[in-house]
C-alpha cells in the first residue's frame, strides 16, 4: 500500500500547518488516514492532532529529539539522532511508506535521505527539483540546489529523472525537457552545458534543446535542466523579483485610488503563484523512495499539495521508470560512486 | 571634450526612436549638439535627424553597411566592414568621441570594442554589466553574458570594475559590492564563488560577502559579481517572471471589475520597471573606452537613459579609476592576455 509519512514539526507554522495540510487532504480523499503516517515528538503530534479535527487512528512515529533552525545537518544526525526527519525516512527505508514529506531543513532532508535511502540504481547523484506554475503549464526546474558543481552526465541524469517524474505525476506520455542556456544556437554557454546537450540528445526522452532564461515561465518546457548552483539562483532571483513588482503594483494600485477591497481580492488572486517554491514542493529525485521538501513557510494548502504529488508519484511509479531509463543509457564508469 | 557616438540604426526601433533618444537628451541639457556624433548610412541618419527636428549642425559618421539580425559579429566585420558598429567603435580608438552607445548586436559589439579597443590595463577579460532598478537603490550585476566560464580572479576585477563604476556614475563613495551565491554561509556554493570570494576579501571595495537570489532585487547591495552565465539567467529569467506576473496581475484586475483606465494607470507606473535591462542599458566594462549596449527593443527614453550614463561614466573618469585599482591588486600571472 502507497503510504506517506509526514513531519509534523517540521516548518515555520508546525505542527499546526502541517495537520491542518493533512486534513485538506484527507478531505478532498487524496489519501485516507491509513495511507498517513506522522512524525514527530508523540505528545505534541497527538494534541495537534486533536486540534485539527485528525481521526485518532492515524499513526505516529515518536521523534522526541525537536530540531531547531540552529542544527546543522550534521548535529541532526548525530546529536538528535532521534528527530522527525529521520524517523520518516526510516519509516521509507524499513518500507513502512513510499513517500517522505518534511518541510524542515533542506539541508538535513536531502543528507538523511542520500544517507539513509541510497541512490537509485543508475543514478549517481540525486537532485533538488522545483515544480512551478508557469503561464501555459506548471514545470519542474532541477536541480534547484542539491550539487552546485556537477558534470555533465549529471545532468543527463536530471533530464531522465524529470522526464520520468514530470510524465507520472502530471499524465503527461513525453514531456519536454529542456536544457537552460544563455542562447538558442547550439554552441552557446559554457563546455558543461554544450556536454551535457550532447547526452541529453541520446536520451529516451523528448529532448527540446536549450531554453532561455525569458522562456522559462512561459512553461513550454515541462522540464528544465541545470546545475545547482544556477537552478538555485533561478529559483530564488524569481520570489524576489515577484516579491518586489508585485509590492509596487499593489502599491500603485493604492495609489491611483482603487478600493482597498479590490486591491485585496487581486492580491488573493496573485500572491499564490508568487511562493514558486511551494507550489509542489520540492522533491529530493534519486534517491530510493519518494522524498518531498516543503518550504520552510508552508501553510495547509502546500503541505496538501505535497502529499497529493508524493501520492501521484508513488502511483505512477516514477522510481521504477527512472531505473529503467537509467539503463537505457552509458555513463562514464570513471567516477567512483559517491 | 567628452563625445558621445551613438549607433543611429541599432535597434528594432532605429533610426526613429534612437534619435528621438538623442532630442530628450538635448532638451533635457545632459549633452550639447557638439557633444553628439551619429552613425550609420548618412542619407538615412539626415533625413531621420530631420524627422525628430535635431540640429543639421550635429555630426554624421558615414557608415553605409547596414547590418540585420541575420548578420554574425564575424560577418558584421569581415563582410560589412564599414557598419554603424565598427565605425562608432573606430571614433573612440581615435579619440573623436569616449563613448559609444549602441542597440544593435550585443555580439557583435562586443567583439568590435574587445578588439577594436583592447582590454584596460591590468584587466584580463571585459564583463557586460546591466543596471536595474531595485528596491531601494539601482544595482549593477556582472557579468550578464561576455565571459560564461569566468576564472576566480576574473571575478574579483569584475567586482573592482563595478565598484569604481558605480560609484563614479551614481556618485556613491563606497559602493556595497556582494558576490551571488546560493546561501549566506562562508563555505558555500561552488570553488568559482569560493576562491574568487578570498581574492574579493583583499580589494580596495566595500565587500559585502554573499548575496543570495532572493535578495538581489532589494537593492542592499550596489554591485552583484557573478559568472557570466548564471548573471545572464538572472537578468533574462527576472524579465519573464516579470511579465508573466504582470499579465497575471492586469488579467486579474479586469476580471475583479476594475475600470480599464485605472489599469492602465497602474501599467504605466509599473511596467517601466520591467524592461530590467532597460533601465540604463548594459556596459562593457574593462575595455578602453565607454561603451553601453542598449537592449534591441529600446525606446527613445532609454537611448535618452544611456547617453546620460555614457557622459556621467567620462566625467567620473571610471576607467581611470579601474586602473588604479587594478594596480593594487597581483593576479595570476600564469594566463597569457587573451
């Protein structure tokens, strides 16, 4: 059975978000309260729990070991060793669930889970991917952050594993999958990107070419390559950026005299598709189980989200096509596994 | 006596808004007709001077081959030898003018100052910076797209070029001078960012440290240093985010009932915020010469925009200034001058 184990403590507005995001989903019968597992020190999960309205018989893991913004990945692992985020993806290993969903440290998810779970068979480095709703269709940027410095057949593998992803969660049969780059032609950006276009042309996958930066958001793209270092700054160059016009634009909407009532209703309208980080979550892609990252302020509705696309994912079985794809294709057996 | 050149037929609105460019700049008293020489096929750069009623007094370049899009910088100037591009470049080389000022190909500007002027003394690698408006003050990123695989100590002259840019044009003694990275910690991002952060440690700037994605639009930071691929996604990404929120926005308003000319209102205010690379057009930082690149769909305003930088960049003496501190500082001396 497809299960999701959540953290419940993890995130700004835990643990009450993150339930009320169980209950959203439990609502709308994404899951049922058998498919949910929480984490978390009991105590606190249960009396959350009870304030959201939860069914009793939703289980959870006691992680009494709370972490704080100020553990690094490290002291998580080694100095609360008992903690939410690594009950959960204990529960994945020990096939108690498919899918891990956390909106706690990035940095501690993605090193419990490398750790803990292993990468996929064929894969040799996982990646951070960001799914983003763009203006003709939501789609995955990756990686977002996970390595900043990877070589091209790296990125060969992110182009298999969005594809891969892309296409189970969102029924689509052949997405496109673009590599990003500072110019049409071929020859363009720098010798990691022109390698890497060269693997990703003999990929079982819809291979679109590069994409510019101003094309992203259009999204003809479902899927977008690129290193972690500058996925990063894509991601995050973008919420500033909106955060600022869209500051000035309701500002001047005040200014110009229109009604507060009706600054507010675009405002409501708007200001979702401004946490482009939220919109999915991000996922943890290569390693073996489902692994999802939530923004650090998700509220109810983002953690709903994710556990609907944890789900989907476990469905569709994103993994197992990822593996096969995986051996579809000859990488360089130079480097050692990390 | 400082001259400004300007390309008359670079651009997608050339000859018409270019010179109409030119009229605001006089009219506004930022140059004098003395001041101002034009480029381009004669007969057609007189009969639009006569068009926007400039002064016939003002000086005419003669360049009869008319560049298009279709045109490679290596063709630009093998085949049309005598272009708008290269004959504005010649007048700085021989002195007639200090600076150039041009909407055409940003290839093919790029190569005809890099070679046509040479390098500055003491800098290895000329960057292409863009200004935009922040939040709370105009910021300069470089590099935008000259060099995508830039060295470590390509980057801190990156950072001393822009500091005595921006402070000589925006009249800011000590320019906060940040270099882009995916996190706030010392150690992070990749060995590029690393070591060109030591290196940044030991010039005569106010150096910030890192400035994250997100923090770029808040206009803290006067002078963004990053590599020119990664500066190239942040400038192109940050207009389609940009515009897609924008029409999201407007579409938004109509929809909540809001009259049409009060949109508008609010689209005129906002959306000169948008053309980022618009704002005061992109330098070429480093060669011996100012030379600023306008975007291709620029407006009369712009133009206007670029010449007052132009003039503001040789009153201030920038590049005296770049060399100057290019002195105090040893590089590498292993890489042979491109």
């Amino acid at each position: 059975m497809n299960r999701v184990v959540l953290d419940a403590v993890g995130g700004d507005h835990a643990p009450d978000e993150a339930l009320a995001g169980v209950a959203q989903a439990l609502a709308r019968g994404e899951v049922t309260p058998a498919q949910v597992l929480l984490t978390g020190p009991v105590d606190l999960v249960r009396a959350g729990m009870q304030k959201q309205g939860l069914p009793a018989d939703i289980e959870v893991l006691d992680a009494p070991d709370l972490l704080t913004c100020e553990d690094s990945p490290t002291d998580a692992m080694r100095k609360k060793a008992r903690n939410s985020i690594a009950i959960g993806i204990q529960a994945v290993k020990t096939g108690r669930a498919g899918a891990f969903v956390s909106a706690g440290s990035t940095g501690t998810v993605v090193a419990a889970a490398t750790l803990g779970l292993g990468c996929l068979e064929g894969i040799r480095r996982p990646a951070i991917g960001a799914i983003i709703e763009g203006e003709k269709n939501p789609f995955l940027v990756l990686d977002v952050g996970a390595n900043p410095q990877p070589k091209p057949h790296h990125l060969a593998q992110y182009a298999l594993m969005g594809s891969a992803y892309y296409g189970g969660t969102f029924g689509i049969a052949e997405p496109r999958v673009g590599i990003l780059n500072i110019g049409s032609e071929e020859l363009k950006g720098n010798p990691l990107v022109r390698e890497a276009r060269q693997l990703m042309k003999q990929l079982p996958i819809k291979f679109h070419g590069n994409v510019e930066g101003v094309e992203v958001f259009h999204g003809d793209c479902h899927v977008i390559v690129t290193d972690g270092f500058t996925g990063n700054v894509l991601l995050k160059v973008s919420e500033g950026v909106a955060e600022y016009l869209l500051r000035a634009t309701f500002g001047m909407m005040k200014q110009v005299g229109i009604p507060g009532e009706q600054v507010k209703k675009v405002q409501a309208g708007v200001m979702p598709r401004v946490d482009f980080s939220e919109y999915g979550g991000a996922l943890l892609l290569g390693v073996q189980g489902v692994v999802t990252i939530c923004h650090g302020r998700s509220r109810a509705p983002a953690f709903a989200n994710a556990i609907r696309f944890a789900m989907r994912a476990m469905t569709a079985e994103v993994n197992q096509h990822i593996v096969q794809a995986a051996r579809s294709i000859t990488l360089p057996t130079a480097e050692p596994n990390p």
